[in-house]
C-alpha cells in the first residue's frame, strides 16, 4: 500500500484528476443534469392578428414553460424554425379566430410540436394543452350565463413533426453515433504517443527521417478508418434492426463524421501530448473532456433547459454540434444549408484543436 502511495507521489499530474475533477463535474453537472423542461421556444403564426389572439399568445409569453421566439403571420414561415431547432413547437392560430371567440362559437387552434426529442416534446404538449384549457376556461367563465353555455370553447389541434410516434429511440440512437465516435477514436488517439514513451519505441522513431506530420498522420490515420467503420456498423444497425428512419443525405452523413473525426482525433491527439502514461492519459480524457461533453451536449439533457452560464459552456462542446447535424440528417432530411452554422463551427473547432495537438507534438523524448 505504501508503494503504491508513492508511485502516486511520483506522478503528481495524477492529482488534478484524481481530486479536482470530480468537484469540477459534480458544479458543473449538477446544474445542467436536469429532466425539467423550461423555456420551450415557441414561434407564433397568428393569421388572425385580433386582440383575441394576441390575449392567447401573451399567456404562452408570461408562462414559465415556454418563451415566444418569433410571432409569424403565414404558417409557411414556421418551417425554418422547427427544421433549425430554433423553436421546439409551434401555436398557429387561423383567420376568423377572434370573431369566433366574440360569437362564442367554438374555436381551433394548432399546436405543431418537434418530435425529436419525444421525451421533452411529450412534457411540452402536456403543457401546452393545459394552458389553452385553462385560458378557455377564463374566456368561457366571462361570457353571461346564456352565452356560456353554448360556447365550445378552444380545442387545440396537435400535430407532431419528424418522430409522429415519439419513439425515444429515434432521437437517442443517432445521438449514439456520434458519442461512439467521441469514446472510441478520442480514447485511442490519446494513448498513441502516450503508449510509445512507455515502451520506449518514441526514441527509435526519432532517430527515422519521419517528418512530425507524417508521425502524426501515421498515427492519427488508423483510428480514423476504425471510426468510419463504426459509423457504417452503427448506421447498419439503427436502420435495420431498430428502424430507425433516415430521411437525409447518406453522403452528407459520412460527410460530416469525417469532419467531426478531425475534432475527436485532434483532441485525443492534444490529450497525448500533456500525458505522460496511458493510466493519466485515459483518465485525463474521461475526467476532464468526455464526461463533460456528454452530459452537456444536448445528448441527454436539453440545452434549453440549462441555467445560461451553462448554456454559453456549451458552445465550446464539439459533440453539441455534430449531435445537432446527425439529428437533423437522420429524422429531419435537412441538408448542408439548414445546419451550416453547426458544421462551421464543428469544421473550426476541429481544425483548431489539431492545429494546436501538431503544435504541441514533438518528435523527441521530452
């Protein structure tokens, strides 16, 4: 036991990991873990443009589950924001609303929500519904007793996009693609240089004509095949055993995984140049890089949903991005020009971190 105590001593880069990531992730975590489900954003086709209708748009507004984006006047214009993600449902409200409320006549109204994400989109129809109950419960409970009993107050219509089922599967399973790709190439990428200071074969690659580069890409190439092949196997499987539809590009598809492997490749490639052992490099990886983009990428808990320090964190997670794309291919069919900003940033994020990891990375025994 002392031993080993003092072969911990000898690697004091151990101790960061040991001790201060896990108060790092439990802060962290513990504010964006969460299953609540606030701040649903809402766009707003009003056809009607009545004092009625602005009534009913402003009890969503004041209410705590949902935040108006955008108030649209055709329901053309809603399709943008559920295909971005930018709204997770939509209140259209037709034409000749109002009056209908005034003559106490029976009204519709639509709700069109992303089924996506069936668990959240499941919360946020219960929500939505109880509050156009209640609010025509008020406008029933206004009118005089002769007209109340002939009003048939406000039905809302729900219609469910991209997951009509809400099949949970259908929103986890491509987000799996993506975190199998973080685990599997980051993990080995990390301990490729890690693996040969240890067994002492760095110092006979240093003394070959071997360019940095070429040590790296000879390095890096490897897991990036083995990556691509875990893609086409995962794809295989989520189509043919679980169903799950793909309404998108299968090319964009790999596309974009390729893009996405320079960021995982790149990152566990950074991993390996501030590690000394594989034990430190695995565990510096999980710790500090992987556990925290799962729970903060959207994969498990909605963004949306997180305080906004936490939301603004997020945009420095890769997986946040390529989560978005592969959602977006698979139960949306949207191409290159609805996620362009996602795969812009993903694109940078890559390039940055490999730039910086071929930086780092010597062809030398430090």
């Amino acid at each position: 036991m002392w031993k080993e105590l003092l072969e911990l001593k000898q690697n004091p880069r151990l101790f960061p990991v040991i001790f201060l990531a896990p108060l790092i992730q439990l802060t962290i975590l513990g504010y964006a873990a969460t299953t609540d489900v606030r701040n649903i954003p809402v766009v707003v086709a009003d056809a009607d443009r009545s004092a009625e209708s602005r009534e009913l748009i402003s009890r969503f507004d004041a209410s705590v589950n949902f935040t108006i984006i955008d108030v649209v006047t055709n329901t053309d214009e809603i399709d943008p924001y559920l295909e971005r993600g930018r709204a997770w449902m939509a209140l259209t409200i037709p034409p000749g609303y109002g009056h209908l409320i005034r003559r106490s006549e029976p009204a519709v109204v639509q709700v069109i929500a992303d089924g996506s994400d069936a668990n959240s989109t499941n919360v946020a129809l219960g929500y939505a519904s109880n509050l156009v109950g209640e609010y025509s419960q008020e406008v029933s409970e206004r009118r005089p007793a002769a007209r109340m009993a002939r009003f048939g107050g406000i039905q809302p219509v729900v219609r469910v996009w991209f997951n009509s089922t809400l099949e949970s599967r259908y929103f986890m399973l491509p987000g799996i693609v993506a975190l199998l790709l973080l685990v599997v190439t980051t993990n080995l990428s990390s301990m490729a240089i890690v693996r040969e200071k240890e067994i002492g074969t760095l110092e006979q690659l240093s003394v070959t004509p071997l360019s940095r580069l070429q040590l790296i890409v000879g390095k890096l190439l490897p897991y990036g095949i083995i990556g691509m092949i875990d893609v086409a196997l995962v794809l295989v499987v989520a189509l043919l055993w679980f169903n799950v539809p793909m309404r998108g590009s299968y090319l964009l598809l790999f596309g974009m995984s390729l893009v996405y492997l320079m960021t995982t490749l790149g990152l566990g490639l950074f991993v390996s140049t501030i590690s000394h052992t594989q034990q430190q490099a695995m565990m510096t990886t999980t710790f500090f890089f992987l556990t925290p983009m799962i729970y903060l990428s959207g994969f498990i808990f909605p963004i949306e949903n997180m305080p906004v320090a936490i939301q603004k964190l997020t945009y420095f997670i890769p997986l946040r991005y390529f989560i978005v794309i592969v959602r977006g291919i698979f139960l949306k069919g949207v191409g290159l020009e609805t996620f362009w900003g996602d795969a812009l940033a993903l694109g940078g994020w890559g390039v940055g971190i490999l730039s910086l990891a071929i930086w780092r990375s010597r062809k030398r025994v430090d």
